[in-house]
C-alpha cells in the first residue's frame, strides 16, 4: 500500500474541508454556547490521521530552532493558567487544542511542506475556498441557508438572533454571508488567504491564452465577491493594504530590480489590478447601499461598543490596571465574564475580540508575552526563510502581517477551529521548512 500517496491525498482533502463545520460533541452547555461546549471536528480527525501517518512514515517531533522553542513557552505558559482556570474543564479542553495547533505547526515545518507538492497544496486550498465563496453568493441572493447540514452550514435567517446582519442605507435588512463558517468575518479571512494563493498560482502559471486568463479571472472574481458579501471590514482592509504592500515593492525598481523574472511578475501583476478593479467597480455600483451602509463606522456603533466593553473586561482579570500574570485559563475567558458580570444576557457572553487582549486575559503576561515573542521571531523566520523567492518573502510577510492586523480586533484565530486552522497554516508558512531534515 502507497502510505506516502494515502497521505498526499489525505492533505488534500483536508485543504478542502477545513472550513466545514462537521463535528461530534462530547458535552454542550445549556443554554448552546460555543465556547463552553467540547466537540471533536472532522477536521481534527484528518490532522491526527495525518500527524499519525507522518510519524509511521519517519516523522520526529523536535524543536529545531528558537521559533519552535518560543513556541514551547506559549504551551507552558497556557498550561500554567489552567491552575487558576475558572472553569478548569474548559481550560483542559483548550489546553488540549492549543497543544494539537502546536504540534501541527511542527508536522507543517518539518513534514508536509516536504512532502507535499505545493502548487497542489494551494490548489485544493482554492478549491475549498471557492466552493465556500459560491455558497456564500447563494446565501446572499436567498438570504437565508442552503441548507447543507452535513457540512455544518450554520441555520441562517435575518429574524434570528445572534445571525450576523446589517441594515443598508435604504433601510432593508440583509444577512452577512458566511458559507459553512461561524461567522462571516472567519469567512473573509479564508478567503483572502485564497485569493493571495489564487495570484502566487497566476504568477507562476498563468497563460497568456485568452480563455485562460478568463478562466483565473473568474476564479478570482467569485472569491473576491465572496470575500466583499461578507462585508467583513477591518480583514477586507487588510487585505487591501497587503495588497498595495506586495503591489508597491513589485514595482518600485529600487526594491524589485533585481527580483528574478521581474518583468513577467509585473504584467501578470497589472491583469490581476485590472481583474480586482473593474470587480471592485462593479460590486460597489450593483451594492452601493449595503458598501456605504458598512463603510460608515460611528463609535456607538454596537460592534465598536462591545469591542471596548470586552477589552475593558480582558483588562479587569487583573483587578483593574494590575497586571494579571497567569491569566483565567486558557479558554476560560468566557466562564470568567459570566462571574464577573452575571447580568448580562447569554448572548453577550463571548471572548474578547482581540487576540492579545484575549490571550492576557487567559494565560495572563507571561502567555502574551510568550505569544508576541513567538510572532516576532516568525516574521524574522519569514524574512530569512524566503530570502531565494523575494516575491514570495513580500507576499507571505504581506499576509501574515495581515493577519496578525486582523487579529487586534478579532478573537477567531484563538478559539474558532477554522480560524485555528488558518492561523497555524499561515504561521508556518511564514516561518518556512525547518533548516534540519526530519
């Protein structure tokens, strides 16, 4: 039996369904809360089967440089919280997921980016992130689900509470698209990812046979459509500013002169403008109430308010402006709040959206502080790493400083499993192969 090949297209398929919410609880709270309940995600299961797969092949665990060291404080320091963990069952469980991320990020490293063929890699990533683009215009044109429950397709309707909607300048009330994901800004963020894979592919692939070039475009026009319906603001202005970063060093000949193939880069780089600007164009004249709707942000806006009331609260874990060393526990943020502010309805009960503020709050300074050490040593992994392909060194530097923006006013790269799943792909991607063989 062809081990090697079985897990090649084990990986595939993982790329694939990643984004499926297809999942077997163990416990759930009552009333339902996400971050109190425990589940084992099908895509669990195709990341054990392939870290399993990997260590009867040959694969070793190790922690071959200071990235993968930095790394073992971040697991210690959260292993640390859970003995002042709030609800200590929670904190286990998160503990756990945190450890499985960690060790998947050594697989990554070490193991499937050697194995892997990486133009087929990014191919199957696509290919997941399109099907979940194409469900989400059909959610916005019917306004509601689909109705694809084995994939864990969310019920979805504008009257339902906690269903993440906005109202248009017109007045109409319409539903923020989602796909199979929790919500629609975890959404936004696989498929920005897509589409930064989607250009790295067209660079290096792209024909110039006419038929071809419409065949690109229009798979990068469902995922941009699909990335705008979400109407997902601060990853949609990353993903801009990512965009100008890599577009800026691309064609400014003090950076890129001397960059292999710089010509070819820069007029594929011009289809791409052309393609993502007369998309843009089209969607704002076709969405013009629900762009400016969104592009309008007040600070009473709910979203606004909450985001300060939740940092406010990250911050109270230490008693006021106390420093809080060791945190509520990993993944004990939520049990916290419900003690300190028992008043609240159960609907407000949720992380705080901000992933450092979370990750204090959780596993105190020492967590966060292992946490921004760990990113930094990443983006220095990422500058060295890519250092042979300078377009790619500015393109995943580009996307993992989007993320890491993304992450400032967001918590689903810390407690959300597709989230989860993206954070640690993109994390060792930036970091690169680990400079010893496994």
């Amino acid at each position: 039996m062809n081990w090697s090949r079985i897990e090649r297209w084990i990986w595939y398929a993982f790329l694939v369904i990643a984004p499926w919410q297809t999942r077997m609880f163990f416990w759930q709270s009552r009333p339902f809360s996400e971050w109190l309940s425990g589940a084992l995600w099908l895509s669990d299961v195709c990341i054990i089967g392939l870290m399993v797969l990997a260590l009867t092949r040959g694969w070793r665990p190790k922690i071959a440089d200071d990235t993968d060291r930095i790394l073992v404080l971040v697991v210690a320091a959260a292993a640390l919280s859970v003995v002042t963990a709030v609800d200590r069952v929670v904190s286990i469980m998160a503990l756990a997921r945190l450890a499985e991320f960690g060790v998947f990020f050594l697989y990554l490293r070490q193991w499937a980016f050697r194995h892997a063929d990486a133009d087929a890699s990014v191919t199957a990533f696509i290919t997941g992130a399109l099907l979940q683009a194409g469900l989400g215009i059909a959610q916005y044109a019917l306004q509601h689900d689909v109705g694809i429950r084995f994939m864990g397709e969310t019920l979805l309707r504008t009257d339902l509470h906690g269903v993440a909607v906005f109202f248009d300048a017109t007045g109409a009330k319409l539903l923020r698209v989602y796909g199979t994901f929790p919500h629609p800004n975890v959404l936004a963020a696989w498929l920005f990812a897509a589409l930064a894979g989607l250009v790295w592919l067209f660079i290096r692939h792209g024909s110039g046979d006419n038929r071809h070039q419409l065949v690109w475009a229009a798979g990068g026009v469902i995922l941009l459509w699909g990335l705008y319906l979400t109407f997902a603001r601060t990853v949609i202005a990353a993903g801009a500013l990512a965009s100008v970063v890599v577009g800026c060093s691309a064609f400014r000949d003090r950076i890129s002169r001397s960059w292999p193939n710089i010509r070819a880069i820069r007029q594929r780089l011009v289809l791409v403008g052309i393609v993502v600007l007369l998309a843009s164009v089209v969607f704002l004249v076709a969405f013009w109430p629900s762009v400016w709707a969104r592009a309008v942000i007040h600070s009473s806006d709910e979203a606004v308010q909450l985001r300060l009331d939740y940092a406010r609260d990250a911050l109270s874990t230490g008693r006021g402006w106390n420093l809080n060393w060791t945190g509520v526990g990993i993944g004990g943020f939520v049990p916290w709040l419900m003690r300190h502010d028992p008043a609240l309805p159960s609907y407000l009960y949720q992380p705080a959206h901000s992933l450092p503020l979370l990750a204090y709050a959780e596993t105190g300074i020492l967590g966060v502080a292992a946490l921004v050490a760990f990113l930094a040593f990443i983006s220095f992994r990422a500058w060295r790493a890519h250092a042979a392909q300078p377009l790619l060194r500015v393109g995943v530097l580009a996307l993992f400083g989007a993320l890491v923006f993304i992450s400032l006013t967001d918590h689903f790269f810390w407690t959300l499993q597709q989230g989860r799943i993206l954070w640690w792909l993109v994390l060792a991607l930036s970091a690169g192969i680990d400079s010893e063989k496994s």
